[in-house]
C-alpha cells in the first residue's frame, strides 16, 4: 500500500504534491531567474541581492510548505499561499524599481514581448526556466528584468486562483476538525449496524 493509499484512507487527505503546481514550477523559475539577475546586475554586497533573492525563495518556499500542511491545515495552506504570493508582489516591486532607476520602460501588457512570453508559457506542456532562459538572460537588462515581471505575474495570477479554489473546497469540505468529527461518527454508525 502506498502513501497515498493510506492518505486518502483516514480523515487526513492527500498532501504535498507541490512540485505539480504550477504556481510552484514559475516560481522555482523565478527563484533560479532573480538569482541569476541579481548576480549579474547589482554589487554582491547591495542589500537589494538578498531582498530580492530572499522574496523569491519565500515565495517558492511558502507554496512548498502550504502544500505539506494542506493535510492537517487549510487555514494555514490558504495564508502560506497568500504569503507567496505578497512575497512575488513585493520582489515585482523590486524589478520595477530597477527598470525606473536605469530609466528603462515597464512593458505593458500588449508588449509583443509579453505576448510571445505568455504564449510560451501556455504552449510548452512544463515550462522550465530552460524555457525562457532566451529571455531571462538575454543581453538587454530591459529584457531580462521585465520578462522576470512577466512571469511574476503569470505565478501571482496562479496563486490568486489557487486561493480561491482552496477558500471553496474550504466552504464545501470544511477543516480538520470537521473531517475528524465525521469519521468519528462513521465509525460509530459502522458499528451500530
């Protein structure tokens, strides 16, 4: 029997599995995108290096951890996502910053670039940083820092979705609470009969 077997017998479903989410995927790019930007673009001893390395490894860390708590926690699965989430906000904030103080434009959503990325994304069946590493290290700051914003967006827009599918099946499942509740009175029932 495996894990997941046993998993789905008792009242703690199935967990974990992050490394299928796709919020997960962009941001495990993301991670590996900043730490190449911030390597190539700022002094190693720039507080802004560890700022934005750090936003993007919580953002990819707390996706991972929600996940594992899924099990026991949907209040905890639902905040740790919204902490992901702020945590990708927030390191958009720091490439937008960057392209204002070296005078570079923030592409709109129309950009072409931006559509060619967006399309990518939705064509290739698991995007891997390989997938946009064209662009992520291509020559033109311009470029790379805005096609890390693209993807940022791409994952907040992920982990928005993913919040609210979660606050539903919150609403229609309930918590642990309430899962241990009707296993306890299932298997009263089971007896009586």
């Amino acid at each position: 029997m495996s894990d997941q077997d046993e998993n789905t017998k008792g009242f703690i479903p199935s967990h974990g599995g992050y490394r299928n989410l796709f919020s997960y995927q962009k941001a495990e790019i993301i991670y590996d995108g900043t730490v190449y930007f911030t390597k190539r673009f700022f002094h190693k001893y720039d507080r802004t290096v560890g700022q934005m390395v750090q936003a993007a490894r919580s953002g990819k860390q707390n996706i991972a951890e929600a996940s594992m708590a899924s099990g026991t926690s949907k209040e905890t699965e639902i905040k740790l996502t919204n902490v992901a989430r702020a945590s990708l906000e927030e390191l958009q904030i720091d490439y937008e910053d960057f392209l204002r103080t070296q005078k570079l434009p923030l592409w709109e959503k129309e950009h072409r670039l931006v559509a060619r990325l967006r399309e990518l994304n939705k064509s290739t069946p698991k995007p891997t940083y390989e997938t946009f590493v064209k662009a992520i290290e291509h020559e033109s700051p311009e470029i790379c820092a805005n096609t890390m914003i693209t993807l940022i967006k791409i994952c907040t827009y992920l982990l928005k979705q993913q919040i609210n599918q979660l606050e539903i099946a919150f609403i229609k499942e309930g918590g642990l609470r309430e899962r241990m509740t009707k296993a306890r009175i299932d298997e009263r029932n089971k007896k009586k009969k």
